[in-house]
C-alpha cells in the first residue's frame, strides 16, 4: 500500500540460492494478505482487495497467488472461504 492508501499489487521476492531481490505483481493489488514459503513455491493468501473508508466497506478476496521458483510462472487459486489477517 502507497502513502496514500492505494493498494498495489507488486511484491518484493528474494531468491536465496542466488541472493538476489526481484519485483514481481500479484494478480490484484491487495494487502492484509498472508505469505509463506514452501520451496519452491511462494504462496499470497487472501487478503483485502478494497480499503475501507467512510463510504464503503473493504473487500475481502479469497485469491491464492502461487508463485513457482522453478517455472518462474504464476499459479491462481481460490480459497473455499475468503480470508484476511
């Protein structure tokens, strides 16, 4: 999220083998997502899709960014129930 409340969807990934930062999008810009690691695979849980202001109430996704290390490709699938930390 910027400064000013914008939700983005890039995200910082370090390699370790290589030791080596790069950026990579989502599939939407989210935050209050949940992340692990499971080599070699990244996975983006969840989140919130949409910030709550006084007009409006946020949304909460049920989206699974999977990121593969190996294919250097992405993977999306649905939770059963959408989720947010």
């Amino acid at each position: 999220m910027t400064e000013d409340g914008t939700l983005v969807s890039r995200v910082d990934i370090y390699n370790v083998s290589t030791g080596l930062w790069y950026q990579t999008d989502l599939s939407e810009p989210r935050c209050n997502f949940t992340s692990v690691s499971y080599f070699p695979k990244l996975y983006f849980a969840g989140g919130v899709n949409y910030i709550y202001n006084a007009t409006s109430y946020p949304n909460v996704t049920d989206t699974i960014d999977i990121f593969d290390y190996t294919t250097n490709s992405w993977i999306i699938r649905k939770l059963a129930t959408p989720r947010s930390r």
